[in-house]
C-alpha cells in the first residue's frame, strides 16, 4: 500500500442540448458539499479534492470542439480503492451526472461494475502535481488535531509559574508525555516513514522511461553494427545523431511557426472578469480551471505533448508554491489544452505569482504558451509573459472556466498548514537538543 497523490481525470462529451442540464445536475451536486445524498463524497476517504464542470463548446481555426463533461479528483493511494469507494458511495450523484454524456451505457444505471467500467474507459490521461505528497485526508484531519492540542497545552503551561524558565527540550518533553498519556494520539507513537511502494508510486515512471531509453538505445544501436558490421560505439553515435536531429527538427519547426501570426488575446470585460473572481474568493483555498483550443499548427500539440510528458516523467521533482494540486490535460486530440488547479491565495494574486520573476514566466511560456491567446513566445521559452504580463493575463480570463462543483474537505487549512502540520508531528517524537528543540516549538 502507498499514500502517493495523483489525480484521476474524467472525461467524456455530451450529449448536445444537454449542457444546461449538466450544469444544473452539479450545481445541484454543490449543495451541502461532501455531505450531499447523492454525492457524499466525505465518505470517501482516497479523495481530496474534485472539480467538476464543464468545457464548453469551443472552436478550433474552423473545426468545433465538443462541449465535455470533466470530473477530476485529486486522491492518495491506488486508482482501484479511489474508483471503488466512489462507485460505492456516491453511485447515484455520478449517475444523474455521466447519463448525460454521450456513450454512457444502460447497463451502468444499474450495474455497479457496468459504472465502475465507464469511469475506468474514461479515465483521461494527464500530467499531475502535488504540493502535500504523502498525506492522507485521514493525515490532514489528525494531525490538525493534533496541532491544536499541543497549542492546549502550551496554552496550559504558560499559566504556570516558571514557564519562561523552562528549556526548550523540558517543553518539548512536556508535550511528547502529554500527547503520549492522550488515547486519541496513540497513532503518534508509530514514526512516519516512506515506504519503497511510495517512493516507486512517485518517481517509478522516471525509473522506467531511463530504463527503456538506455536499454532502446543500446539494443537499436547494437542491431545497427549488427547489420552493417560496424562497433556498437559507432551505432551508438549514429543513434545520439538521429535523436539530436529529431529534436533539432522540433525546435526549428516550432520556431517557424512562432513567426506566424497568431490571436493574442485583449483584455476581457470587467464584467466577465468580476463573475469569475466572485467563484474564487474563498478564505483559504480556491480553485480555477483554464482551458481553450492551441494555436495553428500541427507542431503545437507535439510539441506540447513532449512538454507535458517530460513533466510527468520529473513530476517528484517539480514545486510549485502555494499550489496545493494540479493538472494538465490535452483533450481532443491535442486541439485543447486544460489546466486545472486548487492554490491557496485569491485567483488574482495566484495568477500573478506565474510571472513575478523571469524564471518562472519562462516555465510557463513553455508550457503555456501552445494556447490561443497567449502572448507570443521567442523559442517556446523567451518573451510571452515576460514582454507581456498583462496578455497573459488577459488569456488566462478569456479561457477561465466556472467550476460548478468542487470539494476540498478542510477548507480552513492550505497547503502551507498542512505542510507544516506534518512537520509538528514527525518532530514530535525522539531525541532533540536545544536549538532543535526551539525551532520545532516555532512550528506551534
């Protein structure tokens, strides 16, 4: 068993005409969010978050995109369990919702198995991001509770004489026997520790990718001296070559059509602008989905499709602050690009943190700079939202897209919460000396 994050991404078009029912079937999903009849999603102990809404009909330089149904959840542990509790607990939500999509099948109004199939066949792939990997929504709610009663203690200590006089380490022994002594923290006593099974779940498809190049490599280049009588270092040169050519290709191709002249996007009515701030305006953590056709090109979707596996392949390695998940989506065949994500600041703000500095403008000229409406880029990673912040900007509101449903259980806490609530507890046990000691009472 592993407590990985990762996000399973539903996809599915529907049924024309039948988009207002979709929306009103989530906005009625909404109400009493977790706790819904139909779609008691806090029985569901894998999940974290879900965004459901829908991509509306869009057009592709003269081709019409479908209008599509998206319902992405962001769970720990393996795909299986996440898919089984949802089908179990929330089967009739999910039903009133997917019978308006186009291929949904008669047998899964009644078949457990038969909507466990349908989810399965549209699961989407996508590139996903965590900012709180290893914890569990059972994690998240314990360890809170656990934040605030060592908070209750302190709270306690401090009307005592000689409070200011104790050490750091008297303090933190003060509190390890307190929460000791205390039934509902026994699981405290058992250290977290990552296991093989996380540590594969996470960096497993980086392991197989070298593994299947290297080993691809060497068995093409050992089968080119084969065939011409030659050494394995020469088909081995000949190999490098022919990738470093690939790529060459790519670039270049995708250079010529930066050249061209492509829509960027003006600046959106207030009015547009001001609907979509008022569904992000939560306290704490919100939530945003960004999607719309790529430019002209066939080279935009390759080259975006390398982009976003290589992310997938790095994903251990990837931080992004303030996010708590996220992911990217191609649909349509490469023609429409979606970007989902839960972040902890007001949309503004979040918006604005992607192009404070000219290295993190540059990542987001790469990856987003294949939508309509973005700036234009100088070799996929140069000018767009360097040269042009506020046409970025502009693109992310023309392309903003209401959620109609979405579910975050523990809507008081962010990421940064979360995160350091995990720390308070892996600091709690064992032996510390002063200066350890002092920084750990800090997290309090």
């Amino acid at each position: 068993m592993y407590t990985t994050h990762a996000g399973y991404s539903f996809v599915a078009k529907v049924i024309p005409g039948h988009e207002q029912k979709v929306i009103d079937t989530l906005e009625a999903l909404n109400s009493n969010t977790g706790v819904n009849n139909k779609l008691p999603l806090a029985k569901c102990s894998t999940t974290l978050f879900v965004s459901s809404l829908i991509i509306p009909q869009q057009d592709y330089h003269g081709e019409t995109l479908p209008a599509s149904l998206l319902f992405l959840s962001t769970y720990s542990g393996p795909l299986k369990t996440h898919l089984n509790e949802l089908v179990t607990n929330c089967k009739e939500g999910l039903r009133e919702l997917f019978i308006n999509c186009k291929d949904f099948p008669t047998e899964a109004l009644t078949s457990d198995t038969g909507l466990l199939k349908y989810m399965k066949k549209h699961r989407h792939p996508d590139t996903f991001y965590t900012g709180m990997q290893y914890i569990t929504h059972t994690d998240i709610e314990r360890e809170d509770q656990l934040r605030t009663f060592i908070e209750s203690i302190i709270d306690q200590e401090q009307t005592k004489a000689g409070f200011y006089k104790l050490s750091g380490i008297e303090l933190h022994t003060k509190i390890q026997e307190a929460v000791k002594n205390e039934p509902r923290f026994q699981w405290t006593q058992k250290v977290w520790k990552r296991t093989f099974f996380d540590w594969w779940a996470l960096y497993g498809s980086l392991v197989r990718f070298l593994l299947l190049f290297i080993g691809g490599l060497l068995g093409a280049s050992y089968g080119f001296g084969k065939l011409t009588n030659s050494s394995l270092i020469i088909g081995l040169t000949m190999n490098l070559g022919i990738i470093i050519a690939f790529l060459a290709f790519i670039i270049v191709s995708f250079r010529i059509n930066e050249k061209k002249q492509h829509f960027v996007a003006p600046r959106q009515p207030d009015e547009k602008v001001r609907k979509i701030f008022e569904t992000q305006t939560y306290p704490v953590i919100n939530k945003m989905t960004v999607g719309g056709p790529l430019k002209k090109g066939w080279i935009r979707p390759v080259f975006q499709f390398i982009v976003l596996r290589l992310a997938t392949i790095a994903r251990g390695f990837l931080y992004i602050p303030t996010v708590a998940s996220a992911r990217w989506l191609r649909m349509d065949g490469g023609k429409r690009f979606i970007f989902n994500s839960n972040f902890g600041n007001l949309s503004e703000s979040y918006v604005r943190d992607f192009i404070d500095s000219k290295k993190r403008a540059r990542s987001i000229n790469l990856i987003y700079g294949q939508g309509e409406g973005y700036p234009l880029t100088k070799w996929a990673r140069n000018e767009g939202a360097i040269t042009n912040p506020e046409g970025f900007i502009n693109d992310v509101h023309l392309m903003d897209h209401p959620i109609q449903l979405w579910y975050w259980p523990y809507q008081h806490l962010s990421i940064d919460n979360i995160i350091n609530n995990r720390k308070i507890y892996l600091g709690l046990n064992g032996n510390m000396n002063e200066n350890d000691s002092k920084n750990w009472l800090k997290l309090l």
